[in-house]
C-alpha cells in the first residue's frame, strides 16, 4: 500500500458493536448534510438566503469603497521616503491622506444604494475614509 491506513479506518481494531454506531453516526451526519442542502434557498448572484436574520440581532458590515488618485499616493510615498527627495520625512496626515484617496461620489453611490433598501441614516457609519 503507497499509503498507510490510519489505525480508526481499520475494522480490525474496533469491536463490531463501535463500529456499527461510527457507521450509523456517519449515516446521521450525511443525511442532515443532504436535507441542509437540499432545503437551500435559491441563490442570486452567488448571493444565498440561508435563513431570515431576527429583527434583534444587528450585524455590522464593512462597506470598502475603491479609493482613488492611488498612483498619486504611491508618487507621496516614494517622495517622503526616498532620502536626498525634497519631500523626504515630509509625511501627509490622515486628513491629508483621506482627501487625498477617498472617492465621495463612490460612497454617495452606496449610501444611496443603503437608504434605498432599508438602512436608515442613523444605522450608516461612514469612515474619515469615506468607508
């Protein structure tokens, strides 16, 4: 055998009545991984609706919003860190760096697209960063 058997796959050392329950275990799991399956929602855009959320839960989530003007950004970088550049230890701050890379337009879009399904203003948080 190329490879060998782990000893729990070998029939040989458990006693029949153990490895009936293994056996009927395993039939157990298969069958409630096979109704799982086959009680699943239809899936839209490889978006699945596994089950309703209860109105009590709150989830967060994370809208990242492509920044923009980033070859500007990478230009920063290399400037404020090259020695002998002009801009060498010259470093932007976060408010700089945020008006800088954050795409208003980009974030207005998803806000809008979050009020117009239900997300109320109070629920949005936006990032410094537009996120």
């Amino acid at each position: 055998q190329p490879f060998p058997q782990p000893p729990f796959f070998s029939y040989s050392q458990h006693k029949p009545k153990q490895t009936m329950k293994a056996v009927l275990a395993l039939c157990l799991v298969a069958a409630c991984l096979g109704a799982a399956v086959a009680s699943q929602k239809p899936c839209v855009d490889e978006w699945c609706l596994e089950a309703d959320v209860p109105d009590f839960v709150e989830l967060d989530v994370l809208f990242a919003v492509k920044q923009r003007n980033l070859e500007a950004l990478d230009d920063v970088f290399w400037a404020v860190s090259t020695p002998g550049s002009p801009k060498y230890g010259e470093f932007m701050t976060h408010e700089e760096l945020n008006e800088l890379v954050t795409d208003p337009e980009a974030s207005a879009t998803v806000q809008s697209w979050l009020r117009e399904n239900g997300v109320s203003e109070q629920q949005m948080k936006v990032s410094a960063g537009g996120e």
